[in-house]
C-alpha cells in the first residue's frame, strides 16, 4: 500500500518527533523541510534535548508555519544539566506557555551508565511536574524504564497524557501507557522485520493509540542504516504502518493527524 494510492486526494501527515534542530539536519534545515512537504508531511514537532536549545526553539517556533515545539532535558544530557536549570524551564513556561506544545523529550535511559540515574530521576521527575503545573503533555524518552517512568507518572497523580516516543513493544506494555492518556509514537522500528512484536501491537490496538514519527536524524529506517534519517522518510513509516492495518490510507492518514492534534492539544 502506498501514498500513490490516494495521489488523487493528497494525505496529509505529521510527524511527531523530528530534531530539527540537530547539526545533522539543521544545516540543511529549510531543504529538509521542502522535501519533507513533498513526501507529504504538513506539520512536525521538534522537541529539545538541553537547555541550550530552548530560545532557538521558540524562535523557530514564531517563525515558520507548521512546527512546533516542546522545551525539556533529554536523559542522554542529564549529567551537563542540574535541577536549577528545570527552574528556567519553569520561567519559559510562564513566559512562552502558549508557544510549547508539551514538554519534552524527558524521560528515563537505564541503558546509559549506572552513575547518571540519581539525575535522571531528578529531572525527570521535575519536569513532570512543570508540565503538570502548566497542564502540557509530555513526550517520553525510555529504555528499560518504562516500570519507573509508569511509576513516577502514577506518583504524581500525572493527567495530562502525551506521546510515549519511539515505542516498541507488547500490547500489554502499551495498554499500561494508553491507560495513563498517552498515544504510542510509532516510527522506523516497523520497518524491520525483527519488529514482529510492534508491528502485532501496531495490528491489535485501536487506531486511536497512534501518532507516527521519524526521530530524524537517528532511528533509520530498514535498509537505510547508517544514513542520516530525515522527516521525509515519515511517508515511508505510514507505509510501513498501512500495511499492518485494515483501513485505508484515506483513514489512516486522517485518524494519525487527529491523534496528534488531539494529544498535543493542537486543534
């Protein structure tokens, strides 16, 4: 099943999770967004992943149609990072709320070194609780985690639900993150044909647990390791996605985009 056809109603997606911003895409950042538009997709978000980038990210976000943000501390950069600085995320919210779609990407990596969970938990469990103060989403980072991350999110009696990011696994291990308001971020990972837990998930769930994503730069595609991913390669994930469902991609498409709206509180 391909985009092609339903080339006489053109599809619109979105991509959920794209870093933009990175050095790998950033220098070619307007090219990638045009090629991206031609495969199809209309809209993104890109999520921080320090400090450092949140006044680019907020001047991206006043500047170009179809993107938006969301401000946080990635656990891959928790060691460069205290919690005074989630204090001036704080700030920017207060400042920017209505600019910020959710917060993000946080979460919790055990597969880094065991000396970095003290300030991952800290952060973490401080950013839930801005996002909590400024009723935003978040979009979740994990890696044998997800117990603790189901457990800080039930601690701090969380609600407001977001985008578990980059999700692979059982139905029983999504349906405890849908049960908390979240949707599961599905990208390159069905592309593989090792993927055969996912993709039966991706098949079994309702369509309604979904957003699509690309992780670009990282997470390529099947046949594409070792290259720079790139938002475009979105349409090759709904692809991917639309074989493992009974709808069509009419329906697909238009049910992920309002998944997204919907979560991220777009509309």
């Amino acid at each position: 099943m391909s985009l092609n056809s339903a080339a006489a109603a053109p599809l619109k997606l979105f991509d959920s999770h794209c870093h933009l911003n990175l050095p790998e895409l950033a220098t070619a950042q307007s090219w990638h967004w045009q090629q991206a538009q031609d495969a199809g997709v209309a809209a993104l978000v890109i999520p921080a992943v320090e400090q450092a980038a949140w006044h680019n990210l907020l001047k991206l976000y006043s500047e170009q149609p179809g993107w938006h943000i969301a401000l946080g501390i990635h656990p891959w950069w928790a060691v460069k990072h205290s919690l005074a600085d989630v204090n001036t995320l704080a700030v920017l919210m207060e400042q920017h709320a209505d600019s910020v779609c959710a917060i993000g990407e946080i979460g919790l990596d055990f597969a880094l070194p065991e000396n970095t969970f003290t300030m991952q938990k800290r952060l973490f469990a401080a950013q839930l609780a801005v996002a909590k103060c400024h009723t935003k989403p978040v979009i979740l980072h994990h890696r044998k985690s997800q117990p603790q991350l189901l457990a800080e999110l039930k601690r701090q009696q969380f609600s407001e639900g977001g985008i578990l990011h980059a999700f692979s696994g059982s139905q029983q291990q999504a349906e405890a993150f849908l049960d908390q308001g979240f949707k599961l971020g599905i990208g390159g990972t069905i592309t593989f044909e090792r993927a055969q837990k996912t993709c039966n998930t991706v098949k079994k769930l309702p369509l309604s647990s979904f957003v699509l994503e690309t992780d670009a730069p990282s997470m390529p595609l099947a046949g594409e390791q070792g290259k720079i991913n790139t938002p475009a390669h979105l349409a090759k994930v709904f692809e991917a996605f639309c074989r493992l469902r009974s709808e069509n991609p009419e329906q697909l498409a238009e049910a992920l985009w309002q998944n997204t709206e919907q979560v991220l509180r777009l509309g």
